[in-house]
C-alpha cells in the first residue's frame, strides 16, 4: 500500500517540477502584465533599454577577460581548473602557438621551392602534434597534482585550443610571465 505521506527525504519546495516561489497574487500578475504591455508598445525604448543592457554586460565581460576576474568570466572559463590549465599553458612558449606565423614563412618557401616547403609543412605538422600531446600530458599532470579529484573532462581541449592561439590573442588575458613558477594552490 502507498503512502501519502511527503517523505522526509524530500523537502516540497525543491521537489522536481517545482517553481521554487509561490504563485504570484492576480492583483501582481495583472500589474506585471500591463508593465510589459507598456513596454512592447514603445518599441524603440525596449530596444534602447536592451541594447544599454548588452553595452554593460559587454563591458563587464571584457574587463573580466582582461582582469581574468572570476565573476565577470563566463561559465567556461570559471574555477580552479581552468585557471590552472591557462596558468600551464600561459607560462611556456609553444610550437603549436608559433604555427600560424610560420604557415605565412611556409607558405612563400613553397613558392620558392616546392619541395623543401612541402618538407617544412611536414616538419611543422608533426611538430605541432607532439607539442598538443605534450601539453596534454602537463596539464593533466598538474591538474592531478596540484587539485586532486577535480574531473579533468573537457581540460585537454580547453589547454590545446588555448595553446593554439598567440599569446596576445588569448582571452582571458595571461596571468603569468612565460617561465614564472605557478603557485602551489589554486583553490
């Protein structure tokens, strides 16, 4: 036989399904109503009050990426992990982040000597893929290290696409000088 009892396992406000606030009086429902009737029959300030809204928000974004402020920084590159995989990546020079320039250098030696270009394209490929391995096994490393039973999913991506780009490019902005000792904690 079933009961109907609310268990104490589950509180009823945060039970699946549940809105979390109560059912707004008519009298605040109407009221609400008639607000946004206002503000879609003036659609030019709806959209001026939007678009200050985007201004700000934006400001606020790029002077978390600047900063590397957590709270302004979006969901990707909030916590711990992601701080410590850009301090790894930010405090080395790369090859893979020298490739782009060099496909320019690769390409007017392929214009001069196809053969010896087509070798430099080779050489920079193969060169750039043991730099991502490489910097997959670092970063998973310290990760490992220095927050043990933090997930290390979606890490190896974040690191090599940050790896990738030049180091004036990267947003977040680099924190750390290239060949500087990272902290013992990031917490």
């Amino acid at each position: 036989m079933l009961s109907t009892k609310p268990s104490d396992e589950t509180p009823s406000n945060t039970a699946p399904g549940k809105k979390g606030r109560p059912t707004p009086s008519r009298k605040e429902a109407e009221a609400a109503a008639r607000a946004r009737a206002r503000n879609a029959a003036d659609p030019k300030a709806r959209r001026n009050a939007q678009k200050s809204q985007r201004k700000a928000a934006m400001a606020d974004l790029r002077e978390g990426y600047k900063t590397a402020d957590e709270s302004k920084l979006p969901e990707r590159d909030k916590g711990p992990v992601k701080r410590l995989v850009r301090d790894v990546v930010d405090s080395r020079i790369g090859f893979a982040e020298l490739f782009a320039p060099l496909l320019v250098l690769i390409l007017i030696m392929s214009a001069v000597n196809p053969v010896l270009g087509q070798g430099m394209w080779l050489m920079a490929v193969v060169l750039v893929v043991l730099d991502i391995v490489w910097i997959r096994f670092k970063v998973r490393r310290e990760v490992r290290r220095r927050l043990p039973g933090k997930p290390l999913k979606g890490i190896t991506y974040y690191a090599v696409v940050r790896s990738l780009q030049l180091r004036i490019l990267r947003l977040p902005k680099p924190q750390v000088k290239i060949g500087q000792r990272l902290p013992d904690t990031y917490r």
